[in-house]
C-alpha cells in the first residue's frame, strides 16, 4: 500500500497501518522531509517496482488527482485502475 500525505502529521490510524502491513507500507510524504519516509510524490516508477500492467490498481483521493494519476498509469500500460474520489 502506498500512503502519500504532504505533512506526517496528516497520516490518519498509521500506527494500525503499520501493524499491520509492515514492510508493505510504503508512505510519501511531499512537502516534509522524514528520514523513514520516501520524500517525494509516488511516481510510475514506484507503482513499477512493485505491480505488472495486470495489477488491479485502487486510487483514493481527490478528482483531479485520481485523473491525473489515472491518465499516467494509463499511458504506462496499466488498464486496471479503480477509484475512490472526493472535492
């Protein structure tokens, strides 16, 4: 699972995340440097690294940004994307 927030202090129940799936929680954070988190925006190449082009992808977060990320995951070859979107 991939958690991106701008602050670490925006991560909601990460305790229990991290109980739970260990080392397969990656967080990013994008406007905060912390040294246990990738320091960045989830690009491509993590989603690569991890998932093959038949990976069912699940993307949670505003409309502008699932399109977005949708739109880029699209053009790398990935067809199953499924969302969950809020303003």
């Amino acid at each position: 699972m991939f958690y991106s927030v701008k602050h670490s202090d925006e991560l909601l129940h990460y305790d229990k995340l991290n109980a739970i799936l260990g080392n397969n929680l990656e967080i990013f954070t994008t406007r905060e440097k912390e040294n246990h988190f990738h320091n960045k925006r989830i690009g491509i190449d993590d989603i690569s690294r991890i998932a093959d082009i038949d990976t069912n992808i699940y993307i949670c977060g505003s409309k502008s940004f699932n399109n977005e990320f949708k739109s880029l995951l699209q053009e790398n070859g990935y067809k199953k994307t499924h969302m969950d979107e809020w303003e």
